[in-house]
C-alpha cells in the first residue's frame, strides 16, 4: 500500500492539510544496520545490565534515600483499570482514583501533622517551589509586601536557595554551629537585622549532615514571633516517620519526596512525586484542583479564589502516587520501624567507620552521617578517589562533596532496606579501602577497573560536551 508520499511527490515538502507543519521525507537511507530483532534485544539487554541499580548492590547514596521499590507496587500500578483511566474523564467514572489520592492526602496528613495536602507537584524540588509560591501568596494576601527574604541553613539542598530565588525572595544564609545545626545566636542576629522582611526559613530536619537539629522548638519560636514561616524540606522525613513530625517541630509547610520515603522508583528523571502539606491557615492558597469528599462522592474542586493555581497538568503522577499509596497501605504502623532501622543501620556504620575516617560530627546521627576524607587527602588519595575504587566492588558510591561545609565529604545513607550482611560486607570495603590508601596510594590512579567503562577523563568531558551519536555517512 503507497503512501500519500509515494502517491504524490509533490506533497513531499507541502503541508497536507491547512495549519498543518511542513515537513519532507528522507531521500537517502538512513545508516543503521540491518539486525535481526533477537540482535537488538540483545544490545539493549547488554546495556541494561551495565546500569547500576538497587536491585543489583549496595546503594548507600546519601540524602537521596535509595531503599528498595517492592514489586507489588509495579504490579498494583499496571492494573489495567489504572492504566486505561484518562485525566478528561469525569469525577463520575474516576471515583476509584480520586478515593485513592483522597485517602493518600488523609495518610499523608496523618504522618506529617498537617492540616491540607496537594499531591500536584511532580518531583522534589517542584514541591519546594509550590511550597515556596505558598509562602510568597500568603504574604501578597496579607498585604505584607516587604517580606522578601528568606533564611537557609549553609548545609541545604542547593535546591532550596533556587526555589526561593525563582519566586523572587532574596536568600540569607545561616551558619551551622560546632554540633551542625544551626547557629542559634547567628539566627537570631539576622533577625534583628531584617526582621519583618524575612517570610521564611527553609530547613531540613535532620538536616544534610544527619543530624536532628535540637533546637528546632526554639529556631520556630524564634520565627513564628517574627511573624515569618517556617518550610520543612521533607528530603529526610524516612529518618522521623511515627516518631515525631514537622508539624510537632513547629513548622507550616512541607514538601515530601514520595520516591524517597515512600519506596516509587527513582531515576530516568521521574517520574516523581513531591506532595506538599500546609498548616490550617495556608490551606486556601494550595493549587487547583483540591480532591474533595462530600460524604457521598469524590470531586475536584476547582472553585479556589486564593488558590496560588495549577502547578501540574491534571493532578500529578497518578501512577506515583499510586504506588507510594500501596506502600503505606503494606507498611501501615511499620513505617515507624523503618525509620528506626534506617537510623539504626547509619549509626551501626558510622561507629564501625569512624577509626578509618575522619567524623566531623562525632554524635548520634539519624538516616545517614557523613564522613570526610581529609585523612586519605594528606596521602594523595581524595574522595573521589575513593568513590571510584568502591565501584570495583559493587558498591554504588555515597554521595561526595556534599554537605559543602565538609571537605572531602562522602554522605553515607543505607536506609532500612539491607540486612547486617550487607552492611557488613559495605564496612569491611571500605576499611580495605583505607588500609590501601595507607599502603598503596598510587593504585587509586587506576580504579575503576572492573566496571563496563573505565576511568574516564571527566574534564576533557566537561570541556567538550559531546551528547549526541554521530552517523557516518
């Protein structure tokens, strides 16, 4: 059967129908190889075993929170009435989805203490920007224009300063004191300084470091009677779960990262899930459309006059969601023992780690702790180094030169989801690590030298970006 093309070469490089794009039909082959189905399945199979996964190692990526993903919540999400249900459908033949994301809200108000949620946001840093637009609406509402400055902790997520400038707040940064929370008296410096032009302070706790910061009731006073807010960055809520929430810590609003705490895959770029939750007073300035129950029906309420608007297209990632509403629904009174064993499992580590490498905080850490190479560094061997020589043992890296205000840092997060074995396997590489740094320092020149790709020349990478496949005419 010809195409209209082939039909009619006239229409090779005119539009068919009116408003339609003008595009032309290739005149020349294209120069890919002629393979057998079987032949490509195998290339791609080939490198998919070259990625590095959780299901394939030990992934202790600080501040990120690999835990596993269990398969039931793939298979809960590929239920074919999920699949084929259309965001255009009405609230009539979609009250099985609006339940679900109804009750996912009530959950997720339940495990954070606040008042209102909005599943709209399709990752982390979306929400900090929901989150932040709530803040700034909230003022414009009050008619308290001149709060345009907003505190953040030197060790955030570099993330946090972004979502704030992008809604048009200045940043002042808060140092951390010697036992990496914030500086109480700095704090309190800088609002004597800027006082009713500061709307908010974005923190996350535990923060970057691992650590609880144990002045939080006193850092919310502080702000609350400054008549500013206070935005909890959910990143590190896997370490709190059921035994204390920010709401309790003193906080108006929050995103959470269901990929982190709530098990829905990470990768790819998404998609992902960062719901926001706010207190009382904050709640008619969430986006549109609201999930609703009347006591008979599930709707979406589009009738919002405060609302900061739609942040998404529909309602999310309905998939995500999904799958982070199964989880809850499997773990129920569990999600408290798996932030217990997530602290436990960072704290076995970090006390079996820290006569090999240098602590900066020598306390009691939550999630994850981090470390630094300062001792290899003298010996000629940096953290990246290390990162490097731990690929050589199926070992995913932590998460380096992070925190910033730790040199050589290497961010260590096991979560809950591996066993003592793993554990201890992960400990005694890295105590072999150290061991050659101190006998053999010129071999980390060479690492990694069992991965599908070698140590590769990352400035000459950075230098001449080259992202694309060249075909050879």
């Amino acid at each position: 059967m010809k195409t209209i093309f082939e039909k009619d070469k006239s229409l090779h490089s005119k539009p068919l129908f009116k408003g339609e794009i003008e595009f032309n039909k290739r005149t020349s082959p294209l120069n890919l190889p002629d393979m057998s189905e079987l032949e490509v399945m195998r290339h791609f199979k080939e490198l998919s075993d070259r990625n590095f996964c959780v299901e394939k190692g030990f992934y202790p990526l600080g501040s990120c929170t690999m835990k596993y993903n269990p398969r039931v919540n793939e298979q809960v999400t590929r239920d074919e009435n999920f699949l084929n249900l259309h965001p255009l459908q009405s609230d009539t033949d979609s009250q099985g989805a609006l339940e679900i994301m109804y009750d996912l809200e009530q959950m997720l108000k339940i495990i954070t203490g606040m008042d209102a949620i909005t599943l709209q946001p399709c990752a982390g840093a979306h929400g900090e920007f929901c989150a932040m637009s709530i803040v700034k609406k909230y003022f414009l509402q009050k008619n308290d224009l001149k709060r345009k400055k907003v505190i953040i902790p030197d060790n955030a997520h570099g993330t946090n300063p972004m979502s704030a400038k992008m809604n048009g707040f200045d940043c002042i940064e808060v140092k951390s004191d010697v036992s990496g929370g914030v500086d109480i008296k700095e704090l309190e410096n800088i609002i004597n300084t800027y006082g009713d032009e500061i709307a908010a302070i974005m923190m996350t706790n535990p923060n970057t470091l691992g650590l609880y910061d144990e002045n939080i009731l006193k850092i919310s006073d502080l702000m609350h009677k400054n008549g500013s807010l206070l935005y909890y960055d959910g990143a590190n809520l896997n370490a709190v779960m059921g035994h204390t929430n920010p709401r309790l810590m003193g906080f108006d609003i929050v995103h959470l990262n269901l990929h982190k705490t709530f098990s829905t895959p990470h990768g790819g770029g998404g998609p992902g899930a960062g719901p926001v939750g706010v207190v009382e007073k904050l709640k008619d300035y969430l986006p549109t459309p609201t999930i609703e129950f009347d006591g008979e029906k599930y709707f979406r309420n589009y009738n919002k006059p405060y609302s900061i608007g739609k942040v998404s297209t529909y309602y999310g990632n309905f998939s995500v969601l999904v799958k982070a509403y199964t989880y809850i629904l499997m773990m129920a009174k569990d999600l408290k023992n798996a932030s217990t064993d997530a602290v436990l499992c960072a704290n076995y580590i970090k006390e079996k780690l820290k006569k090999y490498y240098k602590l900066p905080y020598n306390r009691a850490c939550m999630h994850e702790f981090v470390l630094s190479g300062d001792l290899q560094k003298e010996k000629g061997v940096s953290t990246l180094q290390i990162a490097k020589r731990l690929m050589d043992s199926n070992c995913h890296p932590p998460t380096v030169y992070f925190p910033l205000i730790v040199h050589e840092a290497m961010m260590i997060e096991p979560t809950e989801s591996e066993s003592k074995e793993v554990l201890d396997n992960f400990i005694n590489i890295m105590i072999e690590i150290a061991k050659e740094v101190d006998s053999d320092p010129e071999s980390f020149e060479n690492y990694p030298s069992k991965t599908p790709v070698s140590k590769a020349d990352e400035t000459l990478a950075a230098r001449h970006l080259n992202v694309k496949y060249e075909f050879n005419n």
